[in-house]
C-alpha cells in the first residue's frame, strides 16, 4: 500500500488472529501450531514485496504542475464539469484550435480525478491517459474532466456523486450516461469535443440524448491505458463531437496502439480516418434491424419511425436500405447484464478497478486509493452500485464465476450472428436509445426507479459491447423536443465506412442540429 504522498509502505507481518480470521473464512483447518509456522514463512515472502516497492518508487513518474479548480455552480449551469483546466501543449497539429474535455474516469496528470465516485475523490494521476497525451501532442487544448456517472454505472446522469448532469435541450432532463458531462458540454457549444467511455452505451447514450454524433470504436481500437477500468472485456474509449468531419479527426489522433494495453493485439494503426469521407454511399447496403425496434413497455414509437425513416432515407444517397432480422440481437442484453455485472464486480469493485492477471500499466496508487475508498465510503455509492455489488455477491457466492464463464462462452454466438448479417449488408442501423432523453429522477426517487432510469436504456448499444463492432450513433430528428439518434455499426476495424455513412446523411439534412444553449454560444 501507499502512504498519503504515495510512496509504497511495507505490508506488516500477518499477526496470528489475522491468519486464523484467514483459515476460517477458507476453510484451511490450521492449527495455530501451524499458523505460526506459515507466519514466519509469509514474513520471508513479504522481503519480496518491500524489494519490489523500492524499485517501483525509484522509477515512478512524479506529476506535473497543473492548476486546477471547481468551478462554481454559476459557471456549472448543467452540473457537466468536474474540474477546469486549460491544458495545450502544442500549438500546432491535427487537432489545433479546437477545445476538448476530458471524462473523468480518465487520467489528466496533475488533475483531481473522481470518476462520479465517493469511492475515487482525492486522488490526483501523475500520468496522463493515453488518449490525453495524444489530444495534446496533436494541438488540442484541455479545457476540464468532465463529470460522469457514479464509478460509470448508469446510462442516465443522476447518479454522480457531485450531482445531476443536465441535458443543454432541457436542463430538467437527463444527459444520459456514464459519459454525461461529455455529452452535455459537446451539445452545448462549451468545448468542441469530448473524450467518452463505453461499457454499456457510454459514448452513445449521451451522444444520442443531446444530439451529437458518438463513436464506440472497435474493441482495442482506441487505447484504454490510463483510463479506469470497469470489465476487461467491454471497456472502450472514443470521441464525441457535433459534426461528422471533428469525429473522424478527433478519432484519428487519438486511435492505435500504445504498447500499454492489452486489449489491443490486432489495433491498426496510422489510419486517417477522414480520408474518403465525403465519397458518398452509391450502392451501400444498409440492413435496418427489425429487432432493434419495439422493445415492449420501453420503446417510444414516435422514436422508432423516425429513426426508421432516417435508414431509409440513405437511400437518397444511393444506398439500398432493406429490413433485416437478427433475433441475437436479443440474446445480446442477457449476455451483457451477466458480464457487465459479474465482471464488474470482480474487477472494478473488488478489483479496486485494475484486478489483476493480464500484462499492462496498471496505476498502483489509483488502485491502493480504491481500496481504501471502499472501506471508508461504500455506503456512499449509488443505488445503482449497490444493486450491481448485492446482485453479483449473490451470483458470484453461488456460481464461484461460472455464470460469467457461460456468458463468455455464449459470446460468440452474438458475434457470429452479426457477422452474418454483415456478410449481406456493410452496415446496420437500429435506434441507438428506445427513447428521448427522460426527466432526471429527485434524489430521493424510489430504489426500484432509480436503477431503472440507470439502467433501462441499454438493450440496443449493450449489443456492441458484448461483440465489439464499432458502432456509430448520430442524431436524425427531434422526437418530443429532444434529440433521437441512430445507430450505425460495422464490421471490425471499418470505422471509416461507417464515418462515411454518418457524413452521407450529415450532408442530406444540411448538418446535424445545434441545441439553443450551442446555437447562443457559438453565435455570439
């Protein structure tokens, strides 16, 4: 563990109460005979712990000057900001005078970092994420974190421990989630672009609800190194922006590999992904999927024929637009609940974020802080948290893993399923959200409403997280006031045909709509 400056402190020698507390919970059957034994054999291992902290605190990188502050809630009108910064290192490059914020599951060195979470406040990375240093050394300038959801668990935007993220379209309505304040500052002209996470529909669900355009790249795509981890398996990183031309070159400085993470063994790299955007769609395929539509007691059908009008309106691009059936697509929500909840568990909660067993960076002080926080503070967590921590507890004292180990197994019929589909078709659409943006819960809303406004807008964008498509949501219309977006997902590794497709119906509507509070801003 760590001590308040972060300089590793020696793990104790176990006294025999604590081995015996060990032996039971195990139960090992020891003797306090033998417990004394293993304690002075432990006592010999733990020689290795404290070498290996030296070395790590001989070489560990020390944080950079970087003011910061909280801004006042005068100048935090929709709750979106963490912590303002303003960050440029280069004054030249890609992404030159354009404007950015950062999630704040994601490391600014030098910067507070909360992830939404009583469980992570206080602590400070000393090394920028990936995507951080890229966005910088590409001339773009670092305005704040943006605010997220509650360790990133909820697709709506009431669960952040500093408080509702409001939507710039109504402020009485949610901004979605986990990527909330993301979403919130793109839409409403504060920042240019944004970086987002996605788990669950992270990118996309705050991208749809406020009328941006969102990219879940491929899996792997985009390196998560520095980023807080919630499953191995589903965590990604990717852009939102207000037009289709910032998305592709905002995806292109920050894609490709980093030889830090390991979820990305087959990540190309050196891809401009604005090249041949504007080559139109003549002859593209679009299958538009029946089962994204129709979801009883969620989807508003008002929603749905727009976003179906949307898909077939590519074909004044020259596309062919046919409906198309994938029941997996289904299956893929069940698949997710149990990954997404199971994983989680055993890797951002008991895991303090990172876990262990893969080779990467890991950030040891983030880690020991976790740690710490849920011992001080679980009982701060959201009502969303603390039902994933009781469902899985539960799941996990029964199956020991091993309904996480089916789903897994099951995984692959999910992929294989759309990959067929993508066979005949080189996209497929389907509304990104079953509705516009909802009015945000009180605090004190009841459990069962609260998870459910967390959690119920997921069943369309879970589905590329359990098979890794990239997938592209952008807005098409205004259902009840409020921005609706449609999904528009590819082969692996194809994100300059779908930016190509998001161009297309981009340049038929004559651009993508600005909110009021975006049109007041960029206007004066």
């Amino acid at each position: 563990m760590t001590d308040d400056v972060g300089v590793a402190v020696a793990v104790p020698v176990p006294d025999l109460d604590e081995l015996r507390e060990i032996s039971q919970r195990w139960n090992l059957r020891l003797h306090d005979d033998e417990l004394s034994v293993y304690q002075a054999l432990i006592e010999g291992a733990l020689g290795s712990y404290e070498y290996v902290d030296a070395m790590y605190d001989a070489s560990k990188p020390v944080a950079p000057d970087r003011s910061s502050y909280r801004p006042d809630d005068a100048d935090n009108e929709l709750g979106a900001w963490y912590v303002r910064c303003d960050l440029q290192d280069a004054t030249s490059g890609p992404l030159s005078g354009k404007t950015f914020a950062v999630k704040d599951n994601v490391a600014v060195a030098g910067v507070p970092m909360m992830n939404g979470s009583r469980i992570v406040e206080g602590y400070v990375p000393t090394v920028d994420a990936t995507v951080v240093s890229r966005i910088l050394a590409a001339g773009g300038r670092i305005l704040g974190k943006s605010a997220c959801e509650d360790l990133c668990f909820s697709g709506a935007s009431h669960t952040c421990a500093t408080g509702p993220i409001r939507n710039p379209w109504d402020t009485s309505r949610t901004s979605g989630g986990s990527s909330g304040g993301s979403g919130a500052l793109v839409a409403a002209g504060e920042v240019d672009m944004a970086i987002a996470g996605d788990q669950g529909g992270s990118i996309r669900m705050p991208a749809a609800f406020c009328g941006n355009a969102g990219l879940k790249p491929t899996f792997g795509l985009v390196p998560y190194t520095g980023a807080y981890p919630i499953e191995w398996t589903i965590d990604h990183l990717g852009p939102i922006a207000r037009n289709m031309a910032d998305l592709a070159t905002f995806l292109t400085a920050i894609a490709g590999p980093d030889g830090h993470d390991p979820r990305q063994p087959h990540a190309p790299s050196g891809i401009d992904y604005s090249a041949g955007m504007d080559d139109g769609i003549e002859g593209l395929r679009v299958g538009v999927v029946a089962e994204g539509f129709g979801w009883e007691g969620l989807s508003d059908l008002d929603s749905d024929s727009l976003v179906e009008t949307a898909a077939h309106r590519l074909a004044d691009a020259g596309a062919i637009v046919k409906t198309v059936s994938i029941p997996e697509h289904r299956d893929a929500l069940h698949v997710w609940n149990v990954i997404a909840t199971d994983g989680a568990m055993w890797q951002m909660i008991r895991g303090n974020g990172y876990g262990m067993n893969y080779r990467g960076r890991f950030d040891p002080e983030q880690i020991e802080h976790s740690h710490r926080g849920w011992k001080a503070n679980a009982h701060l967590t959201s009502k969303t948290l603390k039902f994933v921590m009781l469902c899985a507890e539960h799941t996990i004292s029964h199956t020991g893993g091993g309904a996480y180990a089916r789903a897994s197994n099951v995984r692959p019929q999910i992929n294989a399923a759309v990959d067929a589909a993508l066979a005949d078709y080189d996209v497929l659409c389907y509304p990104t959200l079953p509705f516009p943006a909802k009015k945000i819960p009180s605090s004190d809303a009841p459990i069962d409403e609260y998870v459910a406004r967390a959690l119920e807008m997921i069943p369309n964008t879970a589905v590329s997280n359990v098979t890794g498509n990239p997938d592209l949501t952008i807005p098409v219309a205004a259902g009840h006031g409020m921005p609706v977006g449609m999904s528009i997902v590819g082969k692996q590794w194809d994100e300059t045909l779908l930016i190509r497709v998001g161009r297309a119906y981009e340049k038929l509507v004559g651009g993508f709509a600005l909110s009021p509070m975006a049109k007041e801003r960029l206007h004066d």
